[in-house]
C-alpha cells in the first residue's frame, strides 16, 4: 500500500480535505488489471450477448452452462483466494468487471447473485470446513448460491424476520421453518445462505442445500424486467440443517447481512453504471442515424441536452465510485498488514465506507434510470418497441432502486450512519461547526480564490460542506432524537451529503486526469465537472431550504436562509453550451467515449 497517501475515515470527506493524487483513475490501471478486464470483456461480446434473447426467455440451463463457462474462464473467483479454486483480483478490478458484465442484462444478475451475496458470506463468516466444502464447486460453476434473507413481511426490517431455527433434543441438527422471497438464481441454486431466528428472536445465518428434505421452491415470479433471472420463493418445512452448517454466531446474523450489503451497494452501483454506459452509446447512436426535418436529430439541441446530462451524470457518479473503491481496496491492504484475516479485512473495509457506499447506490441508481428514461425518449416510438434495446432496458433499470435497500432507506442511513460516528468521537464535526458558526455571524471574507484549474468548482465544493455543516447542526440541534421521525428532512440533508461527495470526487479526478494527461486532453472531463457542480449547488440550496423550513421560522429561518444563501452563491454557468459540447464530443466518437 502506498503510505504516502492519506486514508480517509468513512465519511470524514465532509471535515477533511483529499488529494487529487489520493482518488483512482482509469489510467491507474495496471497491464494485468487491463488483461483481465480484457478477457471479461470479449467473454461477455462473443459468449453472452449473441444469446442474450434466450436468457431473456428464462432458459436457465444456458444461464448455467455459461456460468459453468465462466467458472472455468476463473470468471467466478475474482473475489476468492487460490486455496479454494479462486482466481483473486483486487477490490478496484472487481469493480470494473462488474461494470463489464452490466451489459449482458439479466445474466449479470445471475453472475453477481452468485459470486456476491452467494457465495462471500461463506467466504466471511464461514468456517475453514464450509469454505472447503461449498467455494471450490461454486467458483468452479459446477454448483451455484443464493441469499435468502427477505420474506413476506420483512423487507427493509430485515432482522424483523419470521423463519425459525430450533436446535433438535439431540443437538445435532436446527430444525428450520419458514420462508424466503425474491430470492435470485433460487430456480437453479444448489446452496442457500438462509437467515432465522433462533430461540425466537436470535438473528443467525445458516448453510442449507437444495436437495435437503423439505426445501422447496414456489413458482417463478412473473416480474417486470430482468425476466431471464430466476427469482422464485424458497420454502423451509422441518428442513434438518446439521449444526456444522451454521454461519458465523448465534444472534450474529445481523452482521453477515448488513456487511454483505454493503459490497453490494459499491458493486450494484458499479453494475449501473456499466449499463449507463451502454444506454449512452445506443443514444448517440440513434441519435446520429435517425433523420428527421432533414437532420440527425442529434444536431438538435433538445436532443443534444439529454445526450450531455446522460454522459454528465455517468462521470460523476463514476469518480465518486473510484474513488470509494480505490478507498476500500487501501483499507483492505492495512488491515491485511495490521494482522487481520481475509475476511475481517475485506469486511472491515466496507464497513468503513458504509455511508459512501449507501450514496453511490443512491445515485448509481439514479443515474440509470435517467439515462435509460431519456435514452427511451431520443428513441421514440422506436424505444417504446421490443424490438430496439431500450423497452427491455427500462423495464430492468427500475428494480435498482429496491435491490440492496431500497434508495430511501440508504438516504436516511446515510444521515443516521454520520451522526453514530459523531456521536462515538470518530468524526469532529464539532470544531468546523463552531467555524462555519463564527463565519455566519462574522463579515464575508473578500479574499482572492485560489487560481488554476477548477479553482471556482473547489471552493463551491468547500462552500457547499459549510452549507452542510450549517443546516445539519441547526437541524440536529433543535430536533435532538425527533429526528429519526422525520424522514422527509433526513433525505434532505442526506442529498446534500450525496452532492457533496460526488461533486468533490469530480473536482479530483479531473486534477488527476488533467495532470496525467494535459488539460487540453481532459476538455470535455472539466466541462462535465463544471456542469455538473453548477447543478448540483442549485439542488443543494432546494434541499437545504426544505430541511429548514420543516422546523425553523421567524429570527431563526432568516438567519439560516441568509447562510444558505451565502454558501450557494455562484456564478452561473452556460449551461446549454456546456452540454453541447459534451454532446458534440459523443457523436463525434458515435459512443460513450469517457475514461
């Protein structure tokens, strides 16, 4: 691990100040990162695409044969060790091999249920005789997993769920019952990581097989989009489940299932992203083929904005995906050095970035549906017909924002998540508080701003946390535990964290790029960052007015709009000619063309 560089504590990116050297960049890729992501890439072009309507069907037995074909590609274990048939790469390739898969649709759910929520709680939390017993077949594709965790009236409250575990008289087995739903690949896994009560109310994970007495499945779900991925009820009836199968602690299951959701947000945001990024290709695309008036409508400019914010939107949430990524993967190196196991270190790390990750599924997320609702539109009547890509797409882009917990319970984590950690001493918010309080009460500062690139976009950044500071103190301070009631403030400040971090992470990658590769190189990466934050401080004032005028009113609201807008004061930008530069960028390369 580089020392050299800071590592930033989960969320402390709202009090401290990163480098541009400290963020991931695509450049930063070595030669065999480059050659494995090479290999998943013409993996997926010349293997999954080509049959990709099939999958679509449901044909589960070629999802599996090209699963098995991907485990023998070493595709299955790029998050497993040698010792168990893995082929380990690290957290930042991971990443972006999740991106590549996003294109081949419902077959990248298949490969992600598998190798993620399937198969790492055994990596985890697993005894050294359940890794040798369930990982090997699994990476090798010649069994597969699942994750049963929600059941009919345990959704979000997960740990609020029914299905029971009863230790039998001899000891020897837990007796388990109940049910799961939702649960992907369940039509064709043959190892389940199911979670249950134990004594009534002991929330623990177990290891159960398909072909045990009394696991059966219900039908398959007739669901909106991702029809080629197998979602299906599992049933538990009396199901003997030997006491060598239980996963990690008794009354510990909490910890399995919220750290494995945590990867989960970072990967699903990864995944997003990649599917972006194909739906920004197929939009410029479209837009240079089609005629109307006489003109490729995408020389108009009403096409040309939606061509720009798609591409916008995907940098951004991008850098901020490297850079939690990059963040994570040096976690993982210093715990590794500090003496921790695999798991421990990989666990611990995405715990630390916990709230980052709960933003990047947010806007990952988010990010997705406007690119595949606006590429839709630039299609037309072509994109409302199964016969163009986009009516698929739409249909399979609405599930992300309920998978890994739906968007409104990772906003309020996100603030909830801050506010423990202030709590417990871990960020001080309280000194650059108390700062931001005296500069309210005190004569705007008349100092020059520094010079060079991106010198305005920084101390909008560095205004916006203020802006933050400012609103959440005045906020927590007068509500106290009423907080937690009102979730309508909560996603207020929760946005402006969100814009915050994903504003920042623009800023430093393209520092970074532009001193890699030469500001003239990186003209269109600065228009996207200024576009972006230009849009981003108007969100973020909206947001900041809401939160305050749920609470606050007469002496008390003035003095804190009057903050608001101190801090979201700007210089407004061109933005119709940003966007049509990013545009002409686009159809020029006839793809999404960004690093």
């Amino acid at each position: 691990m580089d020392t050299e560089q800071k590592l930033m504590k989960g969320g402390g990116f709202l009090v401290e100040e990163t480098k541009p050297s400290d963020v991931f960049i695509t450049e930063d890729l070595t030669e065999e990162q480059g050659m494995v992501l090479g290999m998943v890439k013409e993996f997926i072009e010349k293997k999954v695409l080509p049959v990709s309507e099939q999958i679509e069907s449901l044909d589960l037995d070629l999802t599996k044969k090209l699963l098995k074909e991907a485990g023998d590609l070493g595709l299955l274990g790029t998050s497993f060790p040698e010792e168990y048939g893995g082929f380990m790469q690290n957290f930042e390739t991971n990443m972006a091999l999740t991106s590549l898969f996003a294109p081949s649709r419902s077959f990248s759910l298949s490969h992600g249920a598998h190798t993620g929520i399937g198969m790492l709680p055994i990596l985890y939390f697993g005894t050294e005789a359940q890794k040798q017993k369930y990982l090997p077949p699994c990476i090798a594709g010649d069994k597969f997993a699942a994750y049963c965790l929600t059941e009919p009236t345990s959704g979000s409250d997960a740990l609020s769920a029914k299905t029971q575990a009863v230790l039998s008289e001899d000891g020897q087995h837990y007796i388990v019952n109940g049910q799961k739903m939702w649960i992907t690949n369940a039509g064709f896994a043959d190892v389940f990581t199911v979670f249950a009560q134990v004594d009534g109310d002991k929330f623990t994970g177990f290891i159960i097989e398909r072909d045990w007495e009394g696991v059966s499945l219900g039908a398959e779900e007739k669901k909106l989009g991702i029809k080629g991925s197998s979602t299906r009820q599992v049933f538990f009836e009396n199901v003997k489940v030997p006491v060598e199968n239980l996963l990690g602690e008794i009354g510990k299951g909490h910890k399995i299932a919220f750290n494995i959701l945590n990867i989960g947000r970072i990967k699903l945001c990864a995944g997003v992203l990649g599917a972006s990024k194909m739906l920004s290709t197929l939009s410029v695309q479209y837009a240079n083929e089609r005629k109307q008036f006489g003109k490729e409508i995408g020389s108009f400019g009403a096409i040309q904005y939606k061509l720009g914010e798609q591409a916008t939107r995907i940098y951004a949430v991008e850098c901020a995906m490297h850079r939690t990524g990059r963040d994570i993967s040096r976690m993982e190196d210093r715990l590794r050095e500090e003496g921790k196991s695999l798991g421990e270190a990989l666990l611990g790390a995405a715990e630390e970035y916990a709230i980052e990750c709960a933003i990047l599924k947010v806007y990952g997320s988010e990010c997705l549906d406007y690119c595949v609702d606006e590429g839709l539109q630039i299609h037309g009547g072509m994109g409302y017909s199964e016969e163009m890509h986009m009516a698929g797409a739409y249909r399979d882009a609405r599930i992300n924002r309920i998978f890994e917990g739906t968007n409104e319970i990772n906003r309020m984590l996100t603030v909830d998540m801050l506010l423990k950690r202030v709590m417990k001493g871990e960020i001080d918010m309280m000194t650059p508080a108390m700062a931001v309080q005296k500069e309210l009460t005190g004569m705007p500062s008349f100092e020059e701003t520094d010079k060079g690139l991106l010198a305005d976009e920084r101390k909008y950044v560095a205004n916006l946390k203020k802006l933050f500071l400012a609103v959440a103190g005045a906020t927590v301070q007068k509500l106290m535990q009423d907080l937690e009631k009102e979730q309508e403030i909560l996603m207020n400040l929760a946005d402006i964290m969100s814009e915050i971090y994903v504003c920042e992470s623009a800023v430093l990658a393209t520092l970074k790029a532009a001193n890699v590769r030469g500001e003239e190189a990186c003209k269109t990466e600065i228009a996207m960052t200024q576009l972006y934050i230009n849009d981003a401080i108007e969100r973020c004032a909206i947001h900041a007015k809401n939160a305050v005028s749920a609470w606050a009113d007469g002496d008390t609201k003035r003095m804190i709009m009057l903050g608001i807008k101190r801090f979201t004061k700007h210089e407004f930008l061109n933005t119709k000619d940003l966007r049509r530069q990013i545009a002409s960028v686009l159809l020029e390369a006839n793809e999404y063309c960004l690093k």
